[in-house]
C-alpha cells in the first residue's frame, strides 16, 4: 500500500502543475469563457484538496482501516481524474 500512496502522490504533483497551467490560461481568456475556465479550475482545486485529504487519511490509517479507506479514496481519485479529462477537453489539450 505504501507504493500506491507515494504513486498517487507523484500523480497530484502532476497535477498541481496542471492546474497552474490551466489557471494561468483561464487568466489569459476573456469574459464568458473566463468565467468557466476558472469555475472548471477552482473545482478542480477542490476535488484535488478531497483526493489529498483521503490520500493522507489513508497514510495515518493502520493496515486494517485502509481497506475501509480505500473505498473512499479511489471515489475521489476518479473524480479528480474525470474532472480533468472534461476540463482538458475543453481546452483542447
């Protein structure tokens, strides 16, 4: 379990850089679509601070409370992972 955690840790690295990416380019645009660049970013934000927060509950759980855990975390994990498939959609990128 412990190379998941530090996997999945990389991953939101990852995409800690892809957020800034997006919230620079959600900067760059204009009226409307500013708006839904930046609504897309901040829910992009917040599904990342569930994942990471599960992500550390799953961390200080002993052996026995993961398995519960897990459950949760993956939810969240798809999420997120949906979250910026739509929103690379929408960028084109």
């Amino acid at each position: 379990m412990k190379a998941e955690i530090e996997k999945m840790e990389a991953q939101l690295e990852v995409w800690d850089a892809k957020i800034i990416n997006f919230a620079v380019r959600a900067d760059k645009a204009r009226g409307q679509a500013q708006a839904d660049l930046r609504y897309h970013v901040d829910s992009l934000k917040v599904k990342r601070a569930m994942a990471h927060a599960k992500l550390d509950e799953m961390r200080a759980a002993g052996k026995e409370k993961q398995e519960n855990l897990k459950e949760g975390l993956e939810t969240a994990w798809k999420d997120l992972e949906a979250a910026f498939k739509k929103l690379g959609k929408k960028l084109g990128s």
